[in-house]
C-alpha cells in the first residue's frame, strides 16, 4: 500500500519525498526514485487523485507561448525592436507583427516604438532554442504611455489579477488608475495623481505579501477604503485652513 | 527610461517620492555592530532594502617615509555581483573607487583618528587600519550605507593582542581604536529645482547633480564630492549644504551620537 | 596528548549549531545564509540569465557559474587581500561540480545561473558552509533540483575521528590532523565533493564517509525546515 507522506497545500522542498508507492503518479516538480516520489521544484503540493504535483512559490518567469507580457525595447535593428521579457531570453518584434502600417525600408523605428518604451504584447513563438516572437497585433495590445512600472513576483499574477479580474478590477476602481498586469511579472500603473499610483502599488505589494492568507480581498478593500478615508480628512482640513 | 523620468520629475513637484516619501525623508535606518568575529570592529547597516557590511581588520605595517611615528587609514570596497544583478565579477569598478575614496576623505581629513596613538616603534612599526566595505543588497544610497557603517564599525573596534612580536588575532584587548571623531556623510540630490535625499533604486538614475557633505557632530564640514554632469550654482550648494546638515543628525543617532 | 575530548565539548560525531535561513538577498532570485558554529556563508541566486560572451554558451542547456569569496575580514589572521585567487578558484569549481549533478538546466539553452558566496567570518569548514548555503539559495530561487545538497568536513585527530571540525581542532598541533570535507546528494547517498588535506587509512576513509552520510542527512533536515519556514511563515501566523 502506498503512503502519502507530505501534507496537501503544504510547501515541499526539493529532495523531499512526497508519497510512496507505485499507484502514485509523478507531475509537474516532482519525480519518481523508486517507490518514492521526491519534489524537485520548491512549490505547494497538491493532489489530484493518485496525480502528484507542485506549484511553483519562486523562480524567474519563462516564456510560454500565447501569454501576454509587458516588455521593454532595449535594442533596434533592421527589422524590428528587440525587447526584453523579464527573462532569461529575450523577443523579438518584427516590424510586421507591430503595426499594419506600412513602413518603408529603412525607415526610422524609432518613431514608432524607442528604446526604453514600454509594450504590453503577447508572445506569438517559443523555439526549442528559446528564441522568442511576440506581436503587437491582438486586441489591448500597445504601447503604454506615462506610468509606474513595477515588478512582481511571476506566481502572484494570478492572485494579482483575481478570479475573471476582481482584483485588480477593484483596485482599478478603488484607486481610479489604470493597471495592466504582464503574465512576466512587470506591472504597469497609471493614474492621474501620485498617491493613487502609490496606492495601487501598495495594494499590489500586500497581495504579494500575503497571497497566502485567507481573507485577502477583504483586507485589500480595507487598505483602499482606509487610504481613501485618510485622503477625504486630508481635503477637509485643508478647506477648513481656507476658511 | 525617459518615460520614467518625467513621471519622477511630476512626483517631485508635488512634493512626493516614488514610495510616498517626502523629498527629505529617509528611509528606516538600522544599524547592528559586531558582525564578524574574525574582523576587529564591524557593522551592519540597512537603510530601507539597502543593506552594507563593514569590516575593519587591524594589522601591522611600516610606517610612511614622511610620518614616521603614524599609522594610516586604508578604505577599501568591493561591490560584488551578490548584491544586484548590475554588479559584476572583476576589479573595482570606478563607483566603488569614488564611494570608498569619499569615505577615506572625510575620515582622513577630519583627522577623525588619533594616527599617531597607532605608533608602535617610531619609523618602523605602526598598526594599519584597514576598512572593507561590502554591499549585501543594493536597493540605493550605498554610500550614505557605507559611510555609516564604516564609523559604526570604527567605533567599536578593538585591539588584538600584540606581544611586540606576533599579533594574537584570536584575543582582543579591551583598547579601543583611537577614534576622536565621527564624520558622516550625506548626499543631497538635485534634479531640475528639487532636492531630495537617499534614493532608492528606482530613483536613483534620475539626477542633475549631487553633493556629498561629510559633516562632525557639530556641523563642520570635513569632506565634500559633487558628482553628476550639472554645475551648481553658490545658492544652489548653500541650500545643499544646509539639507545635508539638518538630516546628518538622524543618520548620527543610529550610531549613538547626539541628536 | 590524545584527543579524547573535544574541546568545546561536542560529541564525535556532533556538528557544530547551524542556523539557516533563506531569502536574506532581496534583489537576488534566490538567496540563504547558513551558519556553522563561527563560519557564515551567504549565498545568492541570480538567473537563469542572459550570458555573455556568447561563445560560452551552451545550446543544450545553461550552466552554472559559481563564485567563491572570503571577505577580506573574515580571515583567522591577517586581512585577506580582496579579489580571485588560486584557492578561491578551486574552491568555486569543486563546489560548482558538487550542485551540478542535482541541477536540471536543461529547460534553458544558452543561460546561465549565477552562484555568489560570500564569507564575512569563517572558522574552518567554508566551502561546506557555501554548497550548503548555494544550494539552499538555488532552491529559493526555484531552480529545479533533484535534491539539496549538504555538506560536512569530517576530519582525524590523532586515531579519533571527528565531524566538523573547526579552526582549533585544524590546527590542532599535538597530534596529526587530517580533513575530509564532503557534499552528498542525499536521496542517493552519491558524494559530490571528495577532498582531503592530511592522511588516513583506508580504514578510517571508510568511516569518515559513514560519518559524513549520517551529518549530511541531518544537515539536509536543517535546510529543508529552513526553507519552509520562508514560505509557511505567513500561513502559519493567521
């Protein structure tokens, strides 16, 4: 009879033996020695049927085909903009996959995207050897204009963005700024005051912080509703010193 | 990046940093002595993410030609790649050169250690002080980090014990270095109109001009560095001056200092 | 006289405290500090990156590029004159060929991750202190790893033998000292660092490995508790 050794939801370690037992199943961060199943990946445990597997808690992002990400231009050449993923690997965007404009041979680039600037694409090829194409043209793709850019831990964006974009809806709503949140990790942040962006981004940080523990919307919802509460005593006194 | 710049340069006017700091404030600062047990004083310097270790070893030497009954000061720092992915293997790059040298300036011409108490034999033997500055984490402001650390861990430095001969490393005395002054620098930065200090790292590209300002307890200024490709103006270098003084207390009373 | 009792009273085959800790870098991917007695190893993670030249990259997988450095104060004597030297270079290699056989890289043609340790005061046992401290760094950093890989010197003084010995007992001068560090990966039980100052029999070989495998197996409990702690810290509290 096999034996389940770690917990469920529980973090395991590398080298850790999980289960014993042929009828369970080796996944993703784990492997089979023997009867055992050991983690080869720091992640959480979980387990679907005799199916063992881990998510990831850390590590760096890896270019998967059909995510959207945010990206900066570091280089330009002949064809396209280089830009980097936030990677091991860098993209390429090739001036066909930017804009159905029609540029010239030669034509300056830099007049459409320049080093430095910030796209929000999606990556259309990931080769066995990890040269990576994204593209420009699919709905919501573009280059993002003025805004804070921040980085965040790769396994948080889902808790970031929330089940179907409550998350950062509310925070959207809550701080009236505008979020994009890259599959890679960068985070884009626009508002039209400082302290709403700070706001977001305090947000954004508390969910990385504390993802983990229960009750995580409500303790978003109390930091923004608090902030907003701080700021409407704020004007107060300021119209009273008015008067 | 000239995205981010005018986003900073808008922060600023409205008198805000990229954290929510105010222009003038720093971050938490944490100082912790006695790190190392094989170095002769040390510390442990955070300023926010930015953390600094010191170590001061002390070891004999022969003595200069020109001050035959002196010890001397040597400052040395060492930006490894464990400290940011911008860092990379090799010789000392020219930041950590300017960043140890400014420290070695303010200690030096403060005259902040009693150089002739470190005398053993006239002309032959004197004690060496010498200072290593290591970033941990680089998150900004490394050199207000290491010039704080470096008086933390000259501060609580001893003696081993010295038989004429040999230096007993593995004992140390209960005489202290003889350290006469505190000198603590600060840097002020200026972009466009604005001042602020002790950057962090996603601030810490955006600049006209800084000054560093060494000062002693009682605001004498003892060692100046004006780094960036701006000039500044004498009204300009007043007012530096004038933050780097109103601020050094906070740093100095990590240290156990005045207020 | 014959060592018989060790001078800070531990048992033969008794490491000394270790205190471990990951995520102490913040900038890194990955990081560790590991304490052993009066050694302190930190470690940091940085990649899979980009790596430059391109001529040392290898299109089949990325490779592990490691380096060793004692702090200038962090010597027994003297100040250690900062940068590379012979030693330190042998060390960073033997301990890049110790995490190597536990590392997969082969999801990242072309890469490299980057391996820093760093002493800022050492009592004998270093390069154990950096694989174990490396290696805990490397699994911060989610690198995918068959398993940890701790690290023990066992060593010989006089006809005793002894786990991790440290500075006094290396340099003990009434009687002859031998010093076997080693890392194992321990859910093979395979060693991936073999070295040795002084002498033995084959005898006395024999049992340091034995040693060394029951040490590293309690050494690797250590990481392994250490590492958990990081990510557990936040369930744990609510």
């Amino acid at each position: 009879m096999g034996e389940l050794i770690a917990k469920e939801k529980e973090v395991v370690v590398p080298g850790e033996v999980i289960a014993k037992g042929m009828e369970y199943l080796p996944s993703h961060g784990t492997y089979r020695k023997d009867e055992n199943i050991i983690a080869n990946r720091l992640g959480i445990l979980f387990i679907d049927g005799k199916v063992i597997k881990t998510i990831p808690v850390s590590g760096r992002y890896h270019p998967r085909r059909k995510d959207t990400i945010i990206a900066k231009v570091i280089d330009i050449s002949m064809n396209g903009w280089r830009v980097d993923t936030n990677s091991a690997y860098s993209a390429m965007l090739s001036v066909k996959d930017a804009t159905n404009e029609f540029i010239r041979k030669g034509e300056d680039l830099t007049r459409y995207f320049d080093i430095g600037d910030y796209l929000t694409c999606q990556i259309i090829q990931v080769t066995s050897q990890k040269l990576v194409d994204v593209t420009l043209k699919a709905p919501g793709l573009r280059k993002l204009g003025k805004g804070r850019i921040i980085e965040v831990k790769t396994h948080k964006v889902p808790r970031i963005i929330g089940k179907q974009g409550s998350m950062v809806s509310m925070i959207k709503n809550e701080t009236k700024t505008q979020i994009v949140v890259g599959q890679n990790g960068m985070v884009w942040i626009s508002g039209s005051q400082p302290q709403d962006e700070i706001l977001a981004i305090k947000a954004i940080r508390l969910i990385e912080e504390q993802s983990h523990i229960s009750g995580l919307t409500d303790r978003i919802s109390e930091l923004l509703k608090k902030d907003n509460k701080k700021k409407e005593t704020k004007t107060e006194v300021k119209t009273e010193d008015k008067k | 990046m000239s995205n981010n710049i005018a986003i900073f340069n808008d922060y600023l006017s409205k008198g805000i940093r990229f954290d929510g700091r105010r222009l003038d404030e720093i971050r938490e600062v944490e100082v912790t002595t006695d790190v190392s047990k094989t170095a002769e004083g040390s510390a442990h310097v955070k300023i926010g993410d930015t953390e600094v270790m010191v170590g001061v070893k002390l070891g004999l030497g022969t003595p200069y030609p020109d001050t035959p009954n002196e010890g001397a000061l040597m400052i040395g720092a060492e930006f490894s790649p464990l400290a940011s992915p911008d860092f990379e293997s090799g010789p000392p790059g020219i930041e950590s050169i300017e960043l140890s040298r400014v420290i070695d300036r303010g200690i030096r011409e403060s005259k902040a250690i009693d150089n002739k108490k470190l005398c053993i034999t006239k002309g032959e033997k004197v004690w060496m002080v010498l200072v290593d500055i290591v970033p941990l984490n680089d998150d900004g402001n490394l050199l207000d980090a290491a010039g704080l650390g470096t008086i933390a861990a000259l501060k609580t430095t001893y003696f081993p014990e010295f038989d004429g001969v040999t230096v007993d490393y593995k004992k140390k005395t209960k005489n202290k270095l003889p350290l006469t002054k505190e000198p603590i620098p600060l840097t002020i930065y200026k972009i466009g109109d604005k001042l602020f200090v002790d950057p962090a790292i996603d601030e810490a590209d955006y600049y006209d001009a800084r000054l560093t300002v060494t000062s002693l307890e009682d605001g004498t200024i003892c060692a100046l560095q004006k780094g960036g490709i701006k000039p500044l103006t004498t009204e300009q270098i007043d007012e530096m001056v004038a933050l780097a003084l109103k601020k050094a207390p906070e740093f100095r009373k990590k240290i156990g200092g005045k207020k | 006289m014959a060592y018989t009792k060790r001078h800070d009273n531990r048992k033969m085959d008794e490491t000394r405290p270790i205190e471990a800790k990951v995520g102490v870098i913040k900038r890194a991917h990955g990081s560790a500090y590991f304490k052993i007695g009066d050694t302190i190893a930190y470690a940091a993670v940085y990649g899979p990156r980009e790596l430059h030249p391109k001529f040392m990259q290898n299109p089949e997988r990325g490779i592990l590029r490691v380096k060793y450095n004692m702090l200038p104060f962090s010597g027994q004597g003297d100040r250690v004159r900062p940068g590379p030297n012979r030693r330190s270079k042998e060390i960073a290699l033997v301990t890049q060929h110790a995490l190597e056989p536990v590392l997969n890289l082969e999801d990242f043609p072309n890469s490299v991750v980057d391996v820093l340790i760093e002493f800022p005061q050492t009592d004998a046992g270093s390069r154990c202190a950096g694989i174990c401290a490396a290696s805990m760094a490397l699994a911060d950093a989610g690198i995918t790893m068959k398993d940890l890989v701790p690290s023990i010197g066992i060593g010989r003084v006089g006809k005793q033998m002894l786990v991790d010995l440290d500075y006094y007992e290396e340099a003990y001068e009434e009687e002859s000292v031998a010093d076997i560090p080693l890392a194992m990966i321990p859910t093979t039980e395979e060693f991936t660092l073999l070295q040795m100052d002084g002498d033995v029999t084959k005898e006395q070989l024999k049992e340091a490995l034995i040693l060394g495998k029951k040490a590293c197996h309690n050494i690797k409990k250590v990481m392994t508790t250490a590492i958990k702690q990081k990510f557990q810290e936040g369930v744990k509290k609510k």
